[in-house]
C-alpha cells in the first residue's frame, strides 16, 4: 500500500467519529479542543473532508473544527440515490449533534446546502460563511451539460436511458497510480501544487487490486428535477443567521460568477458581507489556506 | 385470464417488483400506484380481466414489495424511472397512473412516446406535489417537524418507506410538466373533485390531453378500457 503523502501545514484530523444519518453513516473529522465553539466546514461536490486539512488546523486554534464527509463522498456511505434536501438534513443533524450553536462553513455546493440548512435551523447557527456557493449562472455551468438545448423531455429521456443501466454503474475506472489522479484533478484547480493535489487525491481514492478508483459514488453524477438557477437567491431569503460571502478573485471551472449576479443574489439575504481572497479562483479554501483562515478568523465569533 | 406473478428488476441499487396482474394476448397495460400505495391497490380499485392484453403493475421503490431506497433520495423522476424499467421488461405499453404514479405517468408518456401510445392520469396520493414553484418560507417554517416525523419511526413499521415523503413536497412547475404532455402522443386526465394542481391544470391545455370529468369514482379498468383505446385522429393518423 503507497503511504500517505505529506504536505506542509497539512494535519491529519485528530478524531474520527460516524453519524447516522437517515440509514446511511457519515464520517466525521475533528481538529482542535472539543470544549471549543464548533466550526463545521462542509466540502463541494467530489470533495471530501480532508481537503480541509490544510484550512482546518488553522482555525483550530481558536475552534473546534468538524468537517464531515457528505453522502456518497470520502469515506462516507453511499446512499441508494441522493437529493439535496437529504443533504441538507444531514448538515443539519450534524449541527444538532454538537449540542451547541456552530459557526457553519461551506465551499461551492456545500455552501449552497449550509446555507439551506442555516435557513432551516437558524437555532442551530451562529453564522454562515459561504465559500463561493452561489450556484450555477442562469444558463447553467457547462461542466455539468446544463447548457444542452435539447428538449426536456429527450434530457430525460437520456437520464432514463442512464437509470436503466445504473445497476451495472458500480465503480469508476481505475487508474494506474496515484499520479494519474493528480492528472486528472489538475485540470480543475491548475494553481495547486502537484503535491498538495497528490495529497488530498490520495484521500479522495482508494488503492485497489485493479488501481486507483475515487471514493465518491458515481451514481452523484446523474440527476434529474425541475430546479432552475432563478431558485437559488429566493431560497436564502429566509435566512435569520448572518452570511459572510467569500470568493476568489481569478475566474475558472465553476466561479466566481460575475460581480453583478453575485450581488443580486446577496441582495436576498437579510445580513451579508462580502470578502475576497487574491489570487484565488473558485477553490478558495485550497489555494488559499492561510488567507482564508485570516478571513474566517477576523469574522467568526466578531 | 386472471393471473398473477411477480418479476424482479434491478433499477440502480434497488430491486423492484412487477406484479402481472393478468397475462393475455393483447396490447399491454402498465399501473403505476399512489404515494404511500402499492400493486395492490389496483386488485381493490378496477378488474385486471376487462382490459383486453396483460396488465402488470409495479411496486415503486420505498413502496410494496420492492426494495427501499437506502438514504432516501425519491423523487417523482426516480419512480418514473422505475416505471421505465418495467417497460424496458414489457415493451410498449399503455400506462395508468394514480396520484404521484399519474405525474410519473406524465413525465414517462413525455420522454418515451415511442413506448407509450397514451397514458390515463388518475386522481391519488401525491398527485399535487409541493405546488408550482418553491415556498421557501414554507420549507424552513416546516423542517423541525418534518425531520422529526423522518427521525421518529411510526409504531408499527409503516409498509412504505417514510422517506417517501420527499416525493410528496417536491416542485412542480406547469411549464415543466406541459414540457413533458407536449411531447406525449395522448394524455387521458381524469379530474378530481377540489382545485386542481397548477401542472395538472397546465397539463389538460396541452394538445394532447382529453380530460374528463365526473368520473372520479369509476373503476381504472372501466376507465382504461373506454378511454386509451380509442385511437386520437388527430395524434395518430387513424
């Protein structure tokens, strides 16, 4: 088995705990004194929630810092099928779990979910920070094939054509090495280190008899519904917690989106504040580490 | 005649089950239960024997003897997706669908017009869905019970799996569900007594729909046999 990779400020979490959340068991990582005031860091969509072991040691000097796997993700379950409300649910049962009201984190689509789940459990909150999850723009991220100008009826046509082989979709390719992963991740954060990728690629895979397959389940790949990006900033206008939107200030894959939008979906929440963090594009927290931390550290617990 | 044997498919992680409810020479009916329902439904509410082919009704995931969704995740799409795994097994097949099964019933008559000629949308459980675009007031006012009620087991087990009732409040936009009822080749629509969803009231609009009134109490097999089979001059040529 290769060991794990090290990085510099990179610490593994000092404990590990399972949630049960609604049948499937999710795995949570702790940094710093239990009997400090909690900070709950949620990852984005393929992450996992290692990649905050950079950020994480940072912010426990002053913090207790949960992070936890979400479904489908890192050392987490797989769940049958996913939904963003069953996500949501989960943030929020974490929340509950600690006892005490929790600054909540999130990065890209786990910004999204905390921010649902802030909205839904204000009690549980003290304040949200929101780490460049603002969602797609209207015509959607073309990552995603959002921008497919088929009918929709024939999109999910093809998602049926997917649902019908979706027994057989078990696993990812495998890939020869851990190198291959670090190829392959680069592409989408193209400022990050060949060994800060290998590090936290190293905990988003598992070593294998057939190779290198990544942890997260690809039935996360393949969703069908209604929503549309005109949902999201209405959806935070419940929000009775305090959101301090961060961003990077160098666009790439999935943000920041344009100045304007950004502001007219904060102009939905009741208390905003906005922060940017130089040099870095849409994954903040990895590019960034220290610089976020300063951020978070000058807002939390003002 | 009268029979009854039960196929298992395998849709992603769960296995399902398909009742046929009646084999027999004939173009094939597929049923599609409520929320919260299952095949059996039918057996209490019409007559398998007065359609003319085979009728098979399927268990949704969460729901009967088919396997539950572990996690939760469902959503009326998903169910339309088990209900295509029944026609991946049948074939072409004429499809009824009550409450929640009549909106998948919508959204498979859309997608797969080839292997639906029409589809009877019947009155049931989970047919308005949580409205035409989101309340968000409504869904943070409401989370504390609703995670209570998915947190605290009912005594005895319920039969379904409680996490189906994220397929009860999910968005159904009308100009989502006319997407889908443009697509379709024809649409029978039984109206209910009370105020209609807004996707049923947009659906009925579309060109292909027929609805009827005043019918709600008539068994589906009475339904079925004198309103799918009729051949739409307009959709189909004949």
């Amino acid at each position: 088995m290769t060991p794990a990779p090290s990085y510099p400020g990179a610490l593994a979490p000092e404990r590990a705990w399972w949630l049960e959340s609604l049948g499937v068991r999710l795995r949570v990582h702790e940094w710093g004194d239990p009997g400090a005031p909690p900070v709950v860091l949620c990852h984005g969509m393929f992450d996992h929630g290692r990649v905050f072991d950079v950020l994480a040691p940072l912010l426990a000097e002053r913090f207790r810092v949960v992070a936890y796997d979400a479904r489908g993700h890192g050392d987490s379950e797989w769940a049958s099928a996913y939904s963003w409300p069953i996500d949501v649910i989960s943030i929020v049962q974490l929340l509950r779990s600690l006892r005490r009201p929790a600054h909540l984190v999130g990065h890209s689509r786990g910004g999204a979910q905390a921010t649902d789940a802030a909205a839904r459990a204000p009690v549980d909150v003290r304040q949200l920070v929101n780490i460049d999850g603002f969602g797609p723009p209207p015509e959607g991220f073309d990552e995603f094939g959002e921008r497919s100008t088929k009918p929709l009826p024939e999109r999910f046509a093809e998602y049926l054509d997917w649902r019908r082989g979706a027994s057989t979709r078990s696993t990812w390719r495998a890939y020869d090495g851990i190198e291959d992963l670090v190829d392959r991740r680069i592409r989408q954060n193209p400022r990050l280190t060949r060994e800060w990728l290998r590090y936290f690629a190293y905990h988003g895979a598992r070593e294998t008899e057939r190779g290198w397959i990544w942890k997260a389940d690809p039935h996360l790949t393949r969703g069908f519904g209604p929503w549309q990006p005109g949902w999201i900033a209405p959806g935070w206008a419940p929000l009775r917690v305090p959101m301090l939107a961060v961003t990077g200030t160098e666009r790439d894959t999935w943000g920041p989106l344009p100045e304007k939008l950004i502001q007219e979906r904060l102009a939905y929440v009741p208390h905003a504040e906005r922060a940017r963090v130089a040099g870095a594009g849409h994954f903040v927290h990895l590019e960034r580490p220290r610089e976020t931390a300063d951020v978070l550290l000058a807002w939390l617990e003002r | 005649m009268m029979t009854s044997s039960m196929i298992r498919l395998e849709h992603g992680r769960a296995t399902l089950a398909l009742h046929r409810l009646r084999d027999a020479e004939g173009p094939p009916l597929l049923l599609l239960h409520g929320l919260r329902g299952s095949s059996a439904d039918w057996k209490e509410s019409g007559d398998p024997d007065a359609w003319p082919g085979s009728v098979y009704a399927i268990d949704f995931a969460g729901h009967g003897g088919s396997g539950w969704l572990r996690g939760g995740g469902y959503h009326p799409e998903i169910f339309a997706a088990d209900a295509d795994l029944a026609l991946e097994e049948i074939g072409t097949a004429y499809v009824v669908g009550a409450g929640v099964g009549a909106y998948a019933a919508l959204l498979l008559a859309g997608a797969r017009p080839d292997l639906v000629p029409a589809a009877l949308l019947l009155p049931g459980r989970g047919l308005d869905g949580g409205g035409g675009h989101p309340d968000f007031f409504a869904f943070a006012r409401g989370f504390d019970a609703e995670l209570r009620t998915l947190t605290s087991p009912p005594e005895p087990p319920p039969s379904h799996d409680p996490l189906v009732r994220h397929a009860e409040t999910d968005v159904r936009p009308p100009e989502y569900a006319s997407a889908f009822a443009e697509r379709a080749r024809r649409l029978i629509l039984v109206a209910r007594d009370g105020v209609a969803p807004r996707w049923w009231t947009a659906v009925v609009e579309s060109p292909a729909a027929e609805a009827v009134h005043g019918a709600a109490t008539r068994s589906w097999s009475e339904l079925a046999t004198a309103h799918l089979l009729v051949a739409s001059p307009a959709r189909d040529g004949a």
